[in-house]
C-alpha cells in the first residue's frame, strides 16, 4: 500500500498548506503589532482602548466580504479568537 506522502497531489497540498499557514501566522502577529500600537495611542489620548461596537463592525464587515467556503459562524469564530489574542498583552 502506498503512503500518502509518496502521492505527488498530497505532497503538493501540504507544500501550499504550509505556504499560506506561514502567511496566516505573518499576518496575525502584524495584526497584534498594529493592535498593540493603536492600544498605546488610545492610552496616551485618553481613550478606551476596547471598542465593542467596532468590533462587531468588523465582523459584520469580514461576514459581508466572505466568499466561502467558510462559514459566517467560522468566521465569527476565528475572528472572535483573534480579537480575543489581539486583546492580551
């Protein structure tokens, strides 16, 4: 029997799994950069830094700019999560 990893296709697949994983993990800890960078500004002007409204803006935002396959729960999900790590110092 023949192993999976031997199959050309599958090898393929995982090689650009791998590819966008890296790019995901990129682009989260730019997120965080940037949210950390606007929780310093927030603090210096005096504002509050968690804005609630704005962050069902933005999921309601993401939802309407979905193609799919996902589904409007998983991004909720994901971006409830994101925001969530985006949150800790």
């Amino acid at each position: 029997m023949a192993r999976s990893s031997d199959d050309p296709v599958v090898r393929s697949c995982r090689q650009q799994i791998a590819g966008l994983d890296r790019r995901i993990l990129e682009a989260l800890n730019l997120r965080i950069d940037l949210v950390k960078r606007l929780k310093v500004h927030k603090e210096a002007q005096g504002l509050a830094f968690h804005d609630p409204a704005q962050e069902e803006r933005l999921l309601d935002q993401l939802c309407r700019a979905n193609g799919g396959p996902l589904s409007e729960e998983g991004v909720r999900t994901i971006f409830r999560l994101i925001l969530e790590w985006g949150k800790r110092d």
